[in-house]
C-alpha cells in the first residue's frame, strides 16, 4: 500500500457530488493492515453510518484501489 497525495486525495474529493471532507477523512486513514478488503468493508460501514451517497462512495473506493494498486 501507498500513501495518496494531499492532489489526489484533492482530484477524488472535487467530483460531483461527493462529501469533500468525508473522501479526506476516510482516505488519510487507510490502514496497511487490514488491507484492500478491511479497507473496503470499513467503507460500507462507514458509508451506512454517515449514509454517504453513492458519489462518496465511489470517490473513497476509487481511493482504496489506487492506494492498493
């Protein structure tokens, strides 16, 4: 895993749509350790609990795949 870029971070967050502070929240705090599934099952958590819409979501898993990538 790679840390993103305050600029990519930046790019995913300034779609349409998305909740800026949520892509950059979610995204400065990948963990290495539980890895690509962890991350991304921590997202369909976060994502029912903060009811994210589908833009936020594809934005932070856009995220998690280029940090895994």
């Amino acid at each position: 895993m790679r840390q993103l870029t305050n600029a990519e971070i930046q790019k995913l967050a300034s779609r349409k749509n998305v909740k800026a502070n949520a892509v950059f929240n979610f995204l400065s705090t990948l963990q290495e350790s539980i890895g690509y599934t962890g991350n991304g099952y921590n997202l369909i958590c976060d994502a029912r609990s903060y009811k994210w819409n589908s833009a936020t979501q594809t934005a932070i898993r856009k995220g998690i795949e280029m940090a895994f990538k």
